[in-house]
C-alpha cells in the first residue's frame, strides 16, 4: 500500500522531490553596455524574455578501413533572443541606441556616419542571465562575454492591439560558461514537516 512518503522514485531517492526552477523568476544584467552603467540598468530593468545558451559542437568524422568514428570538432555558441519592453520615456531605446553609436554609427543624429570601431573589444560587452529562488538568492548564473547586437527590431505599431510595444534583440557572443550555487536547504522530504 502505497503511503504519502511513497514520492520519488523508488531505488533512487524514495520521498524527495526537488522544486523546480522557474521560468518567470530570473534577471539579465548587461555589463559594459554603451560604456554606461545606466545603459545596462535600463535595459535590465526592461527585459521580459530572454533565451538561454545553446552549445553546439562540429563533428569530425575519422574514416578507417571498414568503419567511422566521430569526434568533437568545434564548438560554437547559438545567438541569444532578449525581448525589451519599450518605454513611453524613451529609456530602453536610448540605451540600445548608444551601444549601437559604439558599434556603428548608423542611427544616431550625430556625425561622421557610418563609421565603425576598429577593435571589436571598444563595442562588446557582457551580461549575466541569473536564475532566482523568488526573492534575491541567486541559484545559477550565466555569464556571457563579447556580445554585441546582431539584430534589433523595433517591433510594430498597430491601432487595433493595446498591447505593448517591444523590442526584439538578437545577441551574438563569443563564450559563455555557468556559475551554480550550492542549494543547501531542506530535509529532502517532499512532504516537509512530516508528523513521525
């Protein structure tokens, strides 16, 4: 007969359940963006959807006399999507506009046009995706380096939807790698304060 103790897997870890991260409680910081703290704090404080990095490696097929194998090749970083919610006091998008006079100047109202760094290390910057136990600890951090932005759409304007307006990011890195904290609560009881 089957009791309340009886969660988990049996042969495994018979009465413990871990609680599962959560997709809404999260943070991104931008590091170095425009050359500007405020920069990165606007844009942080705008975030409402961001991806997570994606790894993937080339594979090298070794050829021998009647067989393959594969190995590693190299790897390389997906680009990462980041949704930005526009502000009627303009905030978000000057932020995103003075990294891009960093990067190219393209969109600004002063000149010279069309001009661009000539190191890659004078526009990048970083960010850290952080994931959050719902108040302020951190559980597992992402930091992400040499980051700039492929692509920017400004979103639409439409008389029929009241939603809001957003920005779609889409950032290109060089390398990422996580940092995890150590959970250190609990009995590893899913039941809690179990009455035995």
């Amino acid at each position: 007969m089957a009791t309340i103790n009886d969660f988990g897997i049996a042969g495994l870890d018979q009465g413990m359940i871990l609680h599962p991260k959560h997709k809404n409680r999260w943070r991104v910081e931008f590091v170095n963006l425009a050359q500007e703290p405020d920069s990165g704090r606007v844009l942080s404080l705008n975030a409402s959807k961001t991806d997570l990095p994606h790894l993937s490696k080339q594979e090298v097929a070794i050829h021998r006399y009647n067989s393959t194998v594969y190995v590693a090749g190299k790897h390389e970083w997906s680009e990462l999507n980041i949704t930005i919610d526009d502000n009627v006091s303009n905030d978000a998008i000057r932020a995103i506009q003075a990294q891009e006079q960093l990067t190219q100047h393209i969109i600004g109202v002063e000149g010279p046009w069309l001009a661009a760094k000539p190191e890659a290390s004078l526009y990048k910057f970083g960010m850290k995706i952080i994931s959050l136990d719902g108040g302020t600890a951190e559980l597992a951090t992402w930091h992400i380096e040499g980051c700039w932005f492929k692509s920017i759409n400004w979103g639409s304007l439409d008389y029929s939807d009241s939603g809001a307006v957003a920005i779609d990011l889409t950032v290109r890195y060089d390398h990422a790698y996580q940092t995890i904290a150590t959970y250190s609560g609990g009995q590893g009881r899913a039941t809690g304060g179990m009455a035995t």
